[in-house]
C-alpha cells in the first residue's frame, strides 16, 4: 500500500503558486506539484473545509517517484501513520517543514526536504537551530 501526504499548495494553470482554500473560491482544472511537478488531484473537502491536494501514482513525474517529499514519507512520519491507521483508517500523512542545508549546491532553504536548485532531498540535512 502507497500513501502520499497532504498538500495544501499547487501550481495552478498558469503556474502560480496556490494554496487549497484557494482553490475552493477559484478552482483550476489543473494543478501540479510545487515541487516534484506531478500532476494533483484536487479535493475540495467542502464538509469539512480542509481542502488538499493529493499525488496519484498513475500522475507521478520521474523526479517525483524517486524524490518527492510527498510521495517518499519520512520513516518517522510513516511509523506515525501506520499506528494511527488502526484507529483512524483515513488518516494521511503530512510533510514536516524545517531548516535545510544541501551540501550538493552548498545553499540553505526552508520548507519540505526538497532542495529546488538539484530537484532532491538526498543531500539535504537539518539545520537545528541553537
Ligand atoms: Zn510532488
Ligand atoms: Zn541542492
């Protein structure tokens, strides 16, 4: 079984930068990964207000099946969710967000593991802030 975390920001039609409650009031027919550039599928939660995108594996770019954050889950993050599946069987993962130095580009950024200059995670560590 593959899961693939939450998003709540895309590119839309044009390439902007989107974030999912957006999307409710404007919808596009057509987003994609911010980073991976995979094509999402929207899903607009209007129950419960808590719009997201969502990966599919028949969508997946190459640079996203091999190096997407939201499609390759921390191991943390993925023991987290098989634990809550048992009682939460929906339950999706989330991407944490933090400090990151690349030592490939020998630059530092924030957000998903995702360096966008090698378009991987691979050579990125956590920066801890002191
Ligand atoms: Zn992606
Ligand atoms: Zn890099």
């Amino acid at each position: 079984m593959t899961i693939y975390a939450k998003s709540f920001i895309a590119l839309d039609g044009n390439q902007r930068l989107t974030g999912a409650t957006t999307a409710q009031i404007s919808p596009y027919d057509h987003y994609t990964c911010h980073l991976c550039g995979s094509a999402l599928v929207y899903n607009p939660e209007w129950v419960t207000s808590r719009p997201w995108f969502e990966h599919t594996r028949e969508d997946l770019t190459e640079n996203g099946r091999h190096h997407c954050p939201y499609v390759h889950l921390e191991p943390e993050e993925a023991r987290r969710i098989r634990m809550l599946r048992r009682y939460m069987p929906d339950v999706l993962p989330m991407v944490r967000k933090a400090d990151w130095y690349c030592s490939g580009c020998n630059s530092d950024y924030h957000g998903e593991r995702y360096c966008v200059d090698c378009r991987t995670g691979n050579h990125s560590t956590e920066i801890y802030q002191s």
